[in-house]
C-alpha cells in the first residue's frame, strides 16, 4: 500500500530557478550587502560607510558590545524557555515593568512585534468578547494573518471585521475631538456589523500615516470613545517605544495610558524579542482559556539583550539626548528646505522624524516620486532614509538614537545635496515654479 | 480640548497583583529554576543537575560553544534586516536549501514554528485560492491566531474552515488509505462549506496525537487526496525536523515530499528563528500581491546560530547516532515495562519516543493520570519528560540529539525508578491486576 520514495507533485508547477524567494524585496535600486555596521555606520562589502538614518532596532547603535557579550554570557550559561523559571527573566520583567503605568502589571514575551501584536488582538478580543477592529487608515501592524489583516498598508482589501479611521491632520487644533468622532463612528459600524468593538489599535507615533505628532495630538477622547464601545485600546509601541519620542513611550505624548501595550523592534537590540503587557486580569483570563507558550520568547539570551538595551538607555540621559539631536535634525531639516526653496513640512516627535513634500509637489503621486529620488540621492551620498504615508510622498528618518551632532550634520547636508540633485526634475521645477 | 494627563480607565479593572502573567504555565508540581545547562544536563539553582530528555530546541547541546561564538561574532560585527543583503544569510539559504527536494527552491525566514506555519498558511491561501485547512485531531501548529484555529489541542471549539480527521494508529496495516479516505471526506466537506481546500497540515511525527511512526505509517495517498482537492500538503517540521527521527527530516519516513516545509525549533538551537520553504513561484506570486518583512527573522545572528547547528549536524554522523541512541532507549524502555509488568507500547521514530499507556491503564483519564504520576516520578529523580497525546497519556520524550549511552541508560533507570514509585496507586494497582 505504501509507495516509498514516491514524491507526489506540487499543485503548483515550479521552473528551475534562482533561490532568491520572491517574497523578499530589498531597500534602493542598487541593494546594499552588509559587511560591517557599528554606531549609525553602515560598511559595505566594496569598503564604502553609509549613515544608518533608517533604523530604529540598534537604537543604542549597530553591533554594541554590551548587548553581544551579555547574549554570548548567556549563551555559554544557559537558554531555555518559560516552562522553567530563570531569575534573569523575572529581572527584566520587573525592570521593564517598572517604567510602565501602575496598572499594566504583566507582561508575556513573543519573538516578534507581529506576535505581539497578534496576542494583543487575541487577549482584546477575549475580554471584550468581541472581534471588531479599528485603526487608522494606513496602518501597519505586522505580517501574521491576523495582524495583516489589521494592515490597510500591506493588503487593502476590505476586511468585515477592521473598520478604518483617517487620522486627522496634526496641525489640526480640533485633532483630538474629531479623532474621537471617527473612532466613535466606526464602533457603531462594527456593532452594527454584528463584531462589537474589541480593540482600537494605534502606532503612537501613526509611522505609515507619515508620522502625526505635534501639540494638537491627543488620543484621551478617542480612548474613551473604544471604552465606551466596551474596547481596548492598544498602543503599539513598536515603532515608537524605547525613547524614539525622547520620552520612554510614544504614548506619553498623547496624554493617554494604554490597557494594554505591544513592544518590538530597539526591544533587544536586535535579538529577537518583543511583548505585550497589560493588566494582570486580562492575561489570566485569556490564560485560563487558552494556554499561550512560545518556544523562543522570552528566553535568558534575548532577555540578556533586551535589558542590555535598558540599563543603557535608562542610564544613559536619553531623553535628554534625543530631544537635543531631535531639535538639531528638525532644524537643519527646516534650514535645507527653506535653501532650497521646497515647501515640505517636517513632522518629529524625537528622533521619528517625517519630511512631508506634498506641499511641495502638489499631489500624492508627485510627491511620492519627489521622495523617491531624494531616498536614492541620498543613498548616493551614502546616507540611509526611507519614505511612508500617502503616496509615500513623506520622508522616514529614524536614525539610531547614538547619532551624534557630526553625523546630524553629515545628514543635513547629504539632504541639501539631494534637494539641489533633484533640482532639474520635472517635480523639483514645480514645486520651484 | 486635548487633556493631558488624563488616564482612561481599562475596560477591565485590575486589582493590584504579582507580576507574573497568568497566561504562563510552568512544567511539574514544584517548577524548576535553571542556573545553568550544558550538553543534556540542566543545572537547578539549588545545584541539583537534571538531565534533560525533554527539549528539541539545542538539539546539539545545551549552550554549545559553536552557537554562542558564532552569535558573539556575528553581533560584534553585523545583525541588520532583510531590506539589506548579507552574504551569511544567502550562504546559509544555499546549505539548507541543499538538503530539501529540488522542488524545495527557496526560503523565507520568521522568527517562530508560529509564524511559519502562519505565513504557510497564507502562501498557500493565496496561491490555491481557498481558506479550507484540513489538520489532525489533536494538532498543534502554533499560537499566532491563524495557526491557534488551527491547532485544536490548543482550543478546541469548531471553526468553519478547519476539518480534523483522526489519524490511523500506527499499527494499522491500512494506515495509508484509512488516512487518504478520511483526507478526501475531509476536503468533500471543506468544498460543500465554501471554503475548499488550501491545505493538509502535518507535523511529521504526529506529535500531538502521541506519537505516530512505524512501517505502515505512509502518507502518499492522503497527499494525492489533497492535491486532488487543489490543495498544498504542508509538512510540519518544526518538532520532526534537523534529525530527531535520524534523518533530516520527519517526512522522509512517510514516502513522500511537501509541498512547503515548514522548520523551527532545534533550527538555531535556541536562537529565534524559524522558516518555510518551497518552490520559488509559490513565494513569488503571494510576494507580488502582499510584501513580506519580518524585522528580525533571517537577520544574520540567528542565522549565524544556525550555520553552527546545520553544519554540526551534517558532519556529525547524526544519522547513525540518533539510530543507534534511539534503539538503545527504546529497548530499554520496553524492558522496564516488561518487567514491571506494565502493558505500555513504545512509538518511535529515533529520538522521538512516546510510551503510550492506555493499553495498561483502561481508559484515556486513568492512563492521563498514569502518566502525570510518573513524569512527576521521573522529575524526582532528576529525569526531565513530558507527556502528549489522547488524555496526555502518552510519555513524550525527546532528548538533545547528543545524549550519550550513559545518559539513556540514567534515562532508562529513572523509568524503572519511577514505574516502582507508582506502583502503589490506584491506577498501577489495575494494570498489575
């Protein structure tokens, strides 16, 4: 009956083929390989530095000793998972624990901040006993199906069960009442969708909105539309935790306080670790229902980094520091655009900063390609930025927070340098014009 | 408007409380702290050695040096992303990509089996154009929320787009085609649901169902069941996989070849990392409508960990090993049965072991009760193993891959201990009788 070495076919036919999967799409048209990174440096295989100014997981900088040889320690002692106890877990979790409110009392370890934010919605939604989603209308939350699907930015279609709001402009002085009315808004379409409002989840910084920060910014009226609707809500911190806002989380800003919050990228460095935490009730009533085990989360290695990482932010004076390199970047930023005679509009909480070019081009596509050609003139001029928000038309600087006021400046002016390369384009003519 | 400082209230209040999340849950009565773990022995805080027979994860050896050094290095020198090129992470793709099916053409990296299984599960969505997942009884294919609907061990309650069938005892001659025919009545009514069938998913060992391996245990008809149904046969190798069974992988056994492979545990020894693979167009078509990026999955130092298992492993002569161990074990476990007279039966597929005993206690409550006693027995003498299956009635044990002779010779006298420690209770007393 058995037919050994029989290899039945795959329902898809498969040419040979390069190995590269098709699934990866790396950064520039000319791809960078890696040979070395220390700091905010970047040094390619042909000997060449480039100015990390678009990574926020090595935020206390590329290829730290503290964080390598705490994992090597650890490493050579022992690396098990949650099913034993080991004291430098509970260590870091009291550490962590600590810089959070009082009631976000527990926390639960996962690899990745998609899975964090994948137990999130499954915590939220058992609590709630519900399954409505909201969140903004470019949001990206992770790349599990279920935090996908919670990811306008990564997969447009329509989902029954997520409900978008559009994040109103930050300059907008009535930005947190009329936040408030779209969130109040979409409950009533869930409930009306028979899914009821279990969670409304926010990036705190709104990253691939194009960074929305500012004075007028203010959640506490949102928030209380998702309690009201009998929801959560969930900072997600991923982007905007760990001192990116010059603060510890980006939600400070917003004169609010999670019910339960996702960490990820600078977390451990670049070890794989994130988590969510939230009150303690919450996570034993899901726990009591469901049991939630995860083979490499929150094991002593990525927890030596991790708390690698915290011991040296938090006693490293940057909050001071962030918002000091936070102001020289901003400025010079301000300073290129005005030079060059580019209405673009800079949005910065901290070191997450967005250079806005729509003003200078007039529509999203426009500006998109605008931003586009300054990414890689820049990368021309070895300097690493990226794009996001509509049309990507928004500039993405995120440099690691150890970036010093030479590097700031070699930034500036490698952005000045972009501006007057672009400068014969037909984009850079209107915006001139 | 804005209201700073304000801090809503959570939907669920929260008394004050310790800080462990209850959705943790320790092994064994009295949980174990670790100090320190080498080879297959842990050390407990009170000094107390143990010996491990219970983790596939350093499937090389508690804290190998290879791993730790090859990680030190790689975090002192680079550990950037995917949107970057790195030649450890090609070098590492071409050795693992040589060791699956030449149809196996390519790999994307995650950082858990979770989000392996989950973004199996989306590729093979989107490229069979249908949601019907058919899965064993009992499996457990992880904890993101498309993988926990997936994994009724985890929460059973019913899910319109998941079919369980039973798998066939080992010991059935007809194995192959009971299986295929519950395969085809599966996917029948995964079709009359709407949701067709978009994939059969099998953790090569059957881990979860307790342990299914064996002469007749063949899986070729159920495999052309499933692509008869337009479907994907994923094998699960995130506990079969890197040798457990003495072969590289836990489907070789079963006569034939998936169509994606999906890989975690004993992968990086430790290290977070985990992947699927398969043929390059599968992955090309899913990456042309959904862009992939997982921050910290294929980044150079979990990769780094697991170049050192892989070529640890290749060059170790583990195939012999892991037979000559498994055998060893397994002949002394079904002496220690025999001559406490206990009607257990042994499945094995190398160091993949589980003493089922329902034979010798009745029902699946009593042999579940069995089986804690004498996990718990074994624990007391230093001797660390699980249980799975029916009732959690069967022992599960799964060594490192390095234990030596004397290690399963301590392993076998545990057993023998712990078989006479039991014999007292009630559960015994009707086996002996």
């Amino acid at each position: 009956m058995s037919d050994d070495g029989h290899v039945p076919a795959a329902p898809r036919r498969t040419p040979a083929a390069p190995r590269r999967a098709g699934t990866y799409r790396t950064f520039y048209s000319e791809p960078l390989t890696v040979a070395s990174a220390q700091g905010c440096t970047i040094t390619d295989t042909s000997g060449i530095d480039h100015l990390d100014a678009y990574n926020n997981v090595p935020v206390i900088g590329h290829s730290h000793p503290a964080i390598a040889d705490a994992v090597h320690a650890q490493l050579l002692r022992a690396n098990t998972h949650t099913r034993y106890l080991d004291d430098i877990v509970d260590a870091y979790s009291r550490d962590l624990l600590a810089l959070l409110p009082q009631h976000i009392e527990s926390v639960v370890y996962t690899c990745s901040g998609s899975e964090a934010n994948d137990l999130a919605l499954q915590v939220a939604a058992y609590s709630s006993m519900s399954s409505g989603v909201i969140v903004a209308r470019r949001a990206y939350h992770g790349t599990t199906s279920a935090t996908a699907a919670i990811s306008p930015s990564l997969s447009p279609g329509p989902r029954d069960h997520v409900v978008t709001v559009d994040i109103p402009a930050a300059e907008d002085p009535d930005f947190e009442q009329d936040l408030a009315d779209r969130v109040r808004r979409a409950a009533a379409e869930l409930e009306r969708r028979g899914h009821g409002t279990s969670a409304f989840v926010l990036d705190s910084t709104m990253t691939s909105e194009g960074i929305v920060a500012g004075e007028h910014v203010r959640l506490a009226a949102a928030v209380d539309a998702v309690h009201d609707a009998g929801g959560f809500y969930i900072a997600d911190e991923v982007q905007a935790g760990f001192f990116r806002t010059g603060a510890w989380w980006g939600y400070e800003a917003l004169g609010v306080a999670p019910d339960l919050v996702t960490l990820g990228k600078p977390m451990g460095g670049g070890m794989p670790i994130a988590a969510v935490a939230g009150p303690r009730v919450v996570f034993s009533d899901f726990g009591g229902q469901q049991r939630y085990f995860n083979t490499f989360a929150g094991t002593p290695a990525p927890i030596a980094a991790a708390h690698a990482v915290l011991v040296t932010l938090r006693d490293g004076g940057f909050g001071e520091r962030v918002a000091d390199a936070g102001s020289r970047l901003g400025e010079g930023l301000v300073d290129a655009l005005a030079e060059a005679g580019v209405d673009g509009r800079i949005r910065r909480a901290g070191l997450m900063v967005g250079v806005d070019l729509r003003p200078a081009a007039g529509d999203d596509a426009r500006a998109g390609a605008l931003a586009e050609e300054i990414v890689e003139a820049m990368y021309a001029r070895r300097v690493l930025v990226s794009r996001t928000g509509p049309g990507d038309a928004v500039l993405k600087i995120r440099p690691p927070l150890v970036i010093t006021d030479e590097e700031i400046d070699r930034l500036v002016d490698a952005f000045r340098g972009a501006l007057a390369d672009v400068a014969g384009t037909g984009v850079r003519e209107r915006a001139d014009g």
